[in-house]
C-alpha cells in the first residue's frame, strides 16, 4: 500500500530527455533547492554545472500535468523539470 502522508515533494520529469534546454518551474518553497541542485549537475554538452549554461529563471507551476494533483489537491511542493529542444 502507498501512502503519501510522509511525501515532502513531487518531482516531475515526464519530458525529462527532449532536448537540450533546461526548463524547470516550481512550487515557490523549492525554487532556491532546484538553484542549488543546478550547480551540482553537470551539462553533458558544455561540461559546466547546468547553472552556467542555463538561464537561472524558475518558473511558477500551472496546472495540466502530472503534479497538479500533488500540489493543487494534496498540498504537496512541486518541481518540474524538462529538457526541451533548444
């Protein structure tokens, strides 16, 4: 049986590997982790953290995807994250 009462945060990445061009949204208590995470995580095509080679800008999440339910209904923090083609 699963059970999401201990659940901290959803993270989305259904359109994980389409392209090249770091896209991420979040709920606004995770922005800053998803800033950090990005200094740790390498660009394949560059070899510099993804902070480097990306914009910096994370967006607010709408509604329409996976996480909806997650962060609309269960209250549950949300991060969305794609690679799309750039």
């Amino acid at each position: 049986r699963t059970t999401l009462k201990d659940a901290i945060a959803y993270l989305n990445v259904d359109v994980g590997v389409s392209g090249t061009q770091l896209m991420a949204a979040a709920s606004p208590t995770l922005s800053r982790a998803v800033l950090r995470a990005t200094t740790k995580v390498q660009d394949p095509l560059s070899d510099k953290p993804l902070s480097e080679t990306w914009s910096r800008k994370v967006g607010t999440l709408g509604s329409g995807s996976d996480y909806t339910v997650f962060l609309d209904h269960l209250g549950i923090p949300s991060v969305d994250l794609s690679f799309s083609p750039g």
